[in-house]
C-alpha cells in the first residue's frame, strides 16, 4: 500500500466488487463504493465496512459517462482522502445472442461501459497517482474474464472482445506508468457466481457450465475478490502487466 490506503471500487454494490469492498474493509482499506442504481445493496455493502471498522461511503455514478466519473473521484477524495487503489469492475454483459443477432444499440451500451467506462476511470485514478502528476502512486486493478482469451462463441463474443480490450489496456498502462509509482493488473474470472448470469438471460449459467470447467464448480466471488487484494497489497509489490486467470482451470 501507499501511505493513504483508499479504494474506489466501481460496480461495488453487487457481486466480485462488494466482496472485494468488504474484504479491502477487512485489509484496512477505506471505501468508496460505486453503483448504478441499486442503492439499497450499496448501502449495504457500505454497512459491512463500517461495521469491519473501515469508513466507506456509496456513490452512485455510470462508468460510462464522463461527469459523473470525474464527480465520482472528486467525491471520493474530498471524503477519504488521496486515493491510492482503483478497482475497475464494473461491467455488463447483454442477451446470450450469436454475433449475427446484434443490434447497434447492444454494441454500444457495452462497449461504453466495458471499454470507455474502464479507461475513464483509469484516467481519472492515473492524473490523481501518478508521480508525474504529483500524487504519491498506487495501484490499479482491472476486472477483465476468461471470456478474453475464450471468445465466448453463441454466448457474448462483444462482451468477450471488451475484455480483450482491457487485457491490452492492463499492459499497456502498466508500461506507461511503471516508472510513475502505479502498477495495473488484471483479473480474469471465469464463472463466478453472481447476479451477472441473469442480466444475461440465464440465470442457471453457474450451474449449466459446471461440467466444462476443470475444477468442476463455478467461483464464489471472494475467491476472486482474494486475488484482486493480492494486487493491491505490497505481496505483489514487483508485479505490474499480469493478467490473473481466476477460472479453476478453465
Ligand atoms: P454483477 O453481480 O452483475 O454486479 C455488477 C456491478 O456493476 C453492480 O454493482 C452494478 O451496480 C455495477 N454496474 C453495472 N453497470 C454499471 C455502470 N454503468 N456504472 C457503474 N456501475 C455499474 O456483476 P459481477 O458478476 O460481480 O461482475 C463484476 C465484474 O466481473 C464485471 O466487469 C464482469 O464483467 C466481471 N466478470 C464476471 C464474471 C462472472 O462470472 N460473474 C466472470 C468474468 C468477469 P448496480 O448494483 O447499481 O446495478
């Protein structure tokens, strides 16, 4: 960690981002959890930090538009202080559907949540840390998937191809600002089971693709949230540009 041990979880209502609130709560983090618009599971999750002794606070803010990012930092650090930890989860998958479906409309919302979303926030959190810009460094993890490397065929190749997007992002930022105190990482899930598989239309998805994955089970999200902590604690203070498949064998 860096002096200040402040982390701003995007999607953390919810799913790998509220295991990883309450786990960072755990590790001496204070919190900012962002959501889209379930208040309710972001006040408590914000409640389970607080009560690990953590001062946390819920902001609601869309990756995917500009202001509402900007505000979300500023709103962070006028509340806890200099942030030292970004972690890029949030993200949305749409209908299983093959490519020959899409609409425009699909392509869009997901591309500007999982791309543009996660490089607005990565923005904001590298003009706040970086040395060049006078912060004090700090760490950045992006949630990315399996689904990188898989191609996620008759499922969401445009999710998959997102994920790609940020797998590159992850290793290029990390040259970038190496020698600027921040280090960038990801991790890729496999199937973990949360809330995500319904919005998808399959709420049954844990359990349908259990035989495909090598460990024969889906994930919890803690288990993912376990790896996230690694990259942001100083076990891995000389790691910057990996990519952390978290997919039991898959
Ligand atoms: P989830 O249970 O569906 O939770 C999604 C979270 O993201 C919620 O907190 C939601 O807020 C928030 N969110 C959605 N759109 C947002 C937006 N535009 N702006 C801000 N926040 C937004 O998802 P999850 O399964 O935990 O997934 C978290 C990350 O892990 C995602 O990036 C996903 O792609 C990745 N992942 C998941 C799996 C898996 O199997 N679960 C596998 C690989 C990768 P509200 O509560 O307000 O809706």
């Amino acid at each position: 960690m860096t002096e200040s041990n402040v982390m701003l979880i995007t999607g953390g209502s919810r799913g790998i981002g509220a295991a990883t609130a309450i786990m960072a709560a755990e590790a001496g983090f204070d919190v900012c959890v962002n959501y889209a618009s379930n208040r309710e599971a972001a006040d408590e999750v914000v409640r389970r930090c607080r009560e690990l002794g953590a001062t946390a606070m819920a902001v609601q803010a869309d990756v995917s538009n500009e202001t509402a990012v900007v505000d979300l930092f500023e709103e962070t650090e006028a509340e806890l202080g200099s942030l030292s930890c970004l972690i890029n989860n949030a993200g949305i998958v749409a209908p299983l559907q093959r490519l020959d479906e899409y609409s425009v409309e699909r392509l869009t919302e997901i591309v500007n949540v999982n791309i543009v979303g996660a490089f607005l926030c990565a923005r904001e959190a590298v003009r706040r840390m970086s040395t060049k810009h006078g912060g004090d460094g700090g760490t950045i993890v992006n949630v990315s998937s399996a689904a990188s490397y898989l191609g996620s065929p008759n499922e969401f190749i445009d999710y998959a191809a997102t994920k790609g997007a940020m797998d590159t992002m992850t290793i290029g930022l990390a040259k970038e600002v190496a020698n600027e105190g921040i280090r960038v990482n990801a991790v890729r899930p496999g199937v973990i089971d949360t809330d995500i598989h319904a919005s998808a239309g399959a709420p049954d998805r844990v359990e349908a693709l259990r035989g495909n994955i090598p460990m024969q089970r889906g994930g919890a999200a803690e288990e993912v949230a376990a790896a996230i902590l690694y990259f942001t604690s100083d076990a891995s203070s000389y790691v910057t540009g990996s990519l952390l498949n978290v997919s039991g064998g898959r």
